[in-house]
C-alpha cells in the first residue's frame, strides 16, 4: 500500500484531561471533585495513587505549551476542572482557576495552537456528587451554568467547545459498575445518570451559545462501541451485539442526533427503570446542533448469548467492578480478547475505528466528525541513551492513521485527529502504572521526554503524508486470560 495524504485542512493535535495531568488539587482554590475522594478510598485504585501531583501540569504548563509547538500541533484539547474554577459546583467562579485556564488558551493561540475545551472529563465538584451527583437532575442545570460562565470568561478564543467527555463511562463506570469516581453500584441511577449527562450536553451548548452567538462551534465527545457477534451465522449473538449497541451507543445517539431514545432500549431495561427521569420537552432540549462529533476509538469487543444458567463473562475491558456496567445487559457475554493487545488488555483492531467513521457519516449526513482520542498503553522502557524507543506505540498509531486516511478516502467527514495522550498520566484506576503518553513523565522528576512515537507523529503531521503501512500483524503483547478498564 503507498503511502495516503491527509487533506490540507485536517487538524493534527493531541488530548489531555484535567485530573489526569494538573496536580496542584489543593492550590488555587479548588474544591474537592469525585475523583479526590475515590482515589483517597482504599482499595479503589492501583496502589493507592491519586492525582494529586499526576504530571504537574498546574506548574509546568508553559514547558507543555512549548512542547507541543515544538510536536508542531494544530490544537490541543484539554479538559477544565469543573472543581478548579467553581469549587463546589455552584456559585461564583473562582478567579485563580479562571485565571489558569485564560493564561493556557492565551499561550496556546500565541504559539499558534487552537485551544479544544472540553468541559467536563469526568471531576464533578464533590459537593454536587453529595448531592446526587448526575442521578440527580440538579446536576445538569449546574453543568449549564457553569458551561455558560466559563464561556463568558473565555469567550470567542476557543475554537471549539466540547460539552461532556464520554458519557458512557460516567453513567455506567461510575454509577453501575463502581469502578470509576463515584464508585456507586446503581444500575437505575446509572441511566438516570445517561439521561442527566445527555441533558446537561443540550442545556450548555444552549447557554455557551446564549453567551457567545449562535454560530459557536459545539461539540460532544462519546465512546462509541464497535461491537461484533462471537458468531455471525447465530441469530442470538447478533442480537446480543445489537443489544450492546443500544445501552453503548444509541442511549446517546438517539437523543443527541434523532431526539428520541430507542424504543428497544427501553423494553431492554424496563426491569430496572421506569424512565420516568425523561420529562416533557427534555428531547427538545438535548437536540441541539452539533457541528462536530468527538469519536474515541481504542478496541472492538465480541460477545455471544449467554444462556440461561451460564455464569456470567466480561465487561468488553471495562474493569472487575462488583457490578456489570451494562444495565440491562443480563444475558449477554463478552469475551476475552485474541492478541494483539496493549498493555490494558485491549485488542488491536484498526478496521473497527474505519468502520466506526464510515458508518456514522453513513447515518448522520452532514455531521462533521473528529477522532478525539486513539491511543495505545504500552510498557515502555528507557533505555542506555535516555530515550523511549516505543515501536509498538508507533506501530499502532500508524494502523490507526491508515484507517482514519482511508474513511476520509471513501468519504467520510473527519476534520482531525488527536492523539491520547500527549503525556503519560494518572491512569485513572490504574493509577500510574499505565503510559499513554507520547511523551514520557519521569514521576519523580516531572521531566518530559518525547518518545520516537511523539517524533513520528510530528513528521506525519508536518506533512500530512501517512508513510506507507508496514507488512504483517500489528504490534501489541501476548494475549492475556482477562481484560481491564482504567
């Protein structure tokens, strides 16, 4: 295969999130969030880790900043720490938080880099989660008035505003299976929580748009399931499939793009919900226009048809909470996946991020669309020279690219690309023990190193030229007996 050409126009960047880079969780005036208190309770994370210090971002951002214009990024996307700039949740904005984020988005545009704001990735102020947190329906009236103040603060400098960061693991992780902030074991508050995030997304593109005009770039991020039947040629693991694709997917594409949720979806869950959370006129209000869909994409799953005594298998690599994360999802079994795998556990499979693309822009004509996350955990090593030679990550980026290049060839709408993650970082429940990054943290010294990965992919973004793909099976690890979710 010869090598592929981005468009002029595409967006090469790479992401980050709050709570996984920042540190300084008590400097500043910020407020406790979820993720404080989960990583503080035993048990909860990998050895204990919090993100208390996590890269120090909060004191190294201009050593960041620099970095990235020397990578030669096109823009950056980063999340706000809701706790940063209004502590409890509500009320006035704390002026040190604020002034954090305008001094970043003032040297991002300085260095020529667009700022991705994304609002919410995951710290709910404690205060709120006290509350009820996103079971509660409170919680997305104060999603939208934060939205609305950060907005007037920032103003028409952001290229883009991102409400919510996947929805999905707030709503199931944290509130079904327990194995993300705030650990609850829930499954009704799990989709009251889905519904509440999904109206928290349409009341604050309102407000930002209120704020800033009408024709302010909005945008939402989800993690869309590629999910495949253990065995196409049987009808009940394709209904299986079909099943993980509403509670995974359409809980949020159905309100989001079509202003309604499935009615399948609901006969799917009716043992655990009334839905009686959805009120009169909340479709209307969650339908706002989209001018650009975030898709994060790592892994495809396969599951078959539990049968009834069967014991019960998987979570399509999303930890081993004491609860399932898919609500209604009963019968269906995911199974452990074939090799390759990164060092999460999770298969490599670059079709499924083409499939992924071509088949939303086949559904949602029109609707421009942007891989916000892709990236690959590896077990990196520092070698003799002080570098990080971490081929299989350059592997896996470059598979990934092939297929992002071949659904913009087949024509589908991708506007760009963001690597995950610029750093390596807190790794949610895995703590520090996972390396995302492009560039390497020394945890104890804070020093960053750019890996060959993080020069490769500069090269490819200098040029829009993807290098023509490499012969034979994609790097990855042996496979494992399990999986897991950070």
């Amino acid at each position: 295969m010869s090598a592929r050409h981005f468009p002029e126009s595409f967006v090469w960047g790479a992401a980050t999130a709050a709570y996984q880079i920042e540190g300084g969780v008590s400097e500043g005036g910020r407020g406790p969030s979820i993720w404080d208190t989960f990583s503080r309770t035993p048990g909860r994370t990998l050895g204990g880790d919090t993100g208390d210090v996590a890269a120090d971002h909060y004191h190294r951002w201009r050593e960041d900043v620099a970095l990235m214009s020397e990578l030669g990024l096109d823009a950056y996307r980063f999340s706000i720490s809701w706790p940063r700039v209004q502590p409890g949740g509500r009320g006035d904005l704390n002026p040190e938080g604020v002034a954090f984020y305008r001094d970043l988005v003032d040297a991002l545009l300085d260095a020529g880099i667009n700022p991705v704001v994304t609002l919410y990735h995951w710290d709910l102020p404690q205060e709120l989660e006290d509350a009820g947190g996103w079971a509660s329906r409170e919680t997305a009236y104060a999603f939208a008035d934060y939205a609305r103040a950060v907005a007037r603060e920032l103003g028409d400098r952001v290229e883009v505003w991102t409400t919510l960061n996947e929805p999905w693991c707030s709503a199931y992780l944290g509130y079904a299976s327990g194995v993300h902030a705030p650990g609850r074991t829930e499954p009704a508050a799990a989709l009251a929580a889905a519904h509440h995030l999904n109206l928290a997304h349409g009341l604050a593109a309102t407000a930002i748009r209120d704020e800033l005009g009408e024709e302010t770039n909005v945008s939402i991020t989800l993690n869309l399931h590629v999910t495949r039947p253990a065995d196409p040629e049987r009808p009940a693991d394709l209904e299986a499939a079909h099943e993980v694709d509403l509670v995974g997917n359409h809980i949020f594409l159905g309100p989001l793009l079509e202003g309604t949720y499935p009615v399948e979806l609901r006969q799917l869950t009716a043992h655990v919900t009334d839905w009686s959370f959805v009120r009169p006129g909340d479709l209307a209000l969650i339908r706002q226009r989209l001018d650009v869909l975030g898709v994060n994409y790592y892994s495809t799953n396969y599951v078959r048809r539990r049968e009834a005594g069967e014991p019960a298998g998987g979570t399509g690599g999303h930890g081993a909470g004491a609860a399932s994360p898919w609500v209604g999802l009963d019968r269906v079994e995911f199974l452990d996946p074939a090799g390759p795998l990164t060092d999460m556990g999770w298969n490599i499979e670059p079709d499924g991020l083409y499939e992924l693309l071509t088949a939303l822009d086949n559904a949602h004509e029109g609707l421009p669309l942007m891989v916000t996350e892709n990236g690959a955990a590896f077990p990196d090593v520092v070698t003799d020279d002080g570098q990080v030679h971490d081929a299989a990550r350059t592997d896996y980026l470059h598979r990934h690219l092939d297929a992002v290049a071949r659904a913009v060839e087949d024509g589908a709408d991708v506007r760009g690309y963001f690597v995950w993650s610029l750093l390596d970082n807190f790794e949610w429940a895995f703590g520090y023990a996972k390396r995302f990054g492009i560039v390497r943290v020394d945890y104890d010294t804070q020093v960053r190193t750019p890996k060959d990965s993080a020069r490769w992919y500069a090269r490819v973004a200098a040029t829009g030229e993807l290098p023509e793909l490499p012969d034979g099976e994609p790097a990855g690890l042996a496979p494992t007996a399990g999986r897991s979710d950070a």
